[in-house]
C-alpha cells in the first residue's frame, strides 16, 4: 500500500497548508489545517477535512466495513449500517486520539442483536487494523442499535 502526499502551498505571495494524496489505487483526498488566527500563514483555510478527521473517518469505514460483511457473511438481511465516531484528544502535542466511542445503527430484518454485538467486539478485537492501532493509545467504546427495515 502506499500513498503520495503533496503540498499545495504556495500561490502568488499567500501560502496556505493545504495537501492533496493520491492513493497507491489512484484516488485523490484534499487536506487543509484549521485556520490560525494569531498566525494565519501557520494554518489551513478550512478548504477540506484535517488530517486527524481523515484518521477517524477512516477507522469508521475499516470498522463498519468489517461489520456489515461479518453479518452478511451470517446471512443476515442488512439494509443500512452507520458508525458515529465521538473522540478527545490529548490536550498537548502530539495530540493524539486518547478516547473514541463508535455508536453504530444496524438496519435490517430481523438481526438479532447478539449478532451485531459480535460482528463489533470480532472487527474490534480481531479485523479492523486501524481501530487496533488506534487502541494502542486511544480508550476505543462501542455502542450499538438495531433498527429494524
């Protein structure tokens, strides 16, 4: 896997921080930092997602990926399937993630909800290689419900 991350920076006389990636699969992601009042040439213009949101958004897709084909490999009927991610972060540099809880809505016919809580704890424990890694300094908690289609 691998991955090309380039500065967009410099325009004229304003330079910005700004990124673009271009995965290893050819897929292109904008980054930006937030802005910085006291000094805005330090920060982002607010033009796409920060790095650190793109970690998270990321976690959730491993994890719900992991999910929804746990339970459709359990030849349950699965309609829908959403993570919310809520985090804290450490107050000083490197601000990493110290606590995530991922809430996840499981939409179907008649789940069981044994089966979803063991289609998180397997993604959680077992399959999901960035929530692993985030666990290593990050409290990670999931939450769960069934809505039923």
């Amino acid at each position: 896997m691998d991955c090309t991350v380039t500065w967009t920076g410099h325009s004229g006389t304003r330079s910005h921080m700004g990124f673009v990636a271009e995965t290893g699969t050819g897929h292109i992601i904008n980054m930006d930092g937030a802005p910085d009042a006291a000094k805005p040439e330090n920060g982002g213009a607010n033009l796409a997602a920060r790095p650190m949101e793109l970690l998270l958004a990321g976690t959730g897709g491993c994890t719900a990926y992991d999910v929804v084909l746990i339970l459709k490999r359990g030849r349950h009927d699965v309609r829908g399937c959403s993570v919310q991610l809520t985090s804290e972060r450490a107050e000083v540099d490197p601000k990493v993630f110290t606590r995530i809880n991922m809430h996840f809505t499981v939409t179907g016919k008649g789940i069981p909800a044994a089966a979803v809580e063991r289609a998180i704890a397997m993604s959680h424990d077992k399959y999901c290689s960035a929530s692993i890694m985030l666990g290593k300094t990050a409290e990670i908690t999931t939450s769960f419900e069934v809505v039923e289609a």
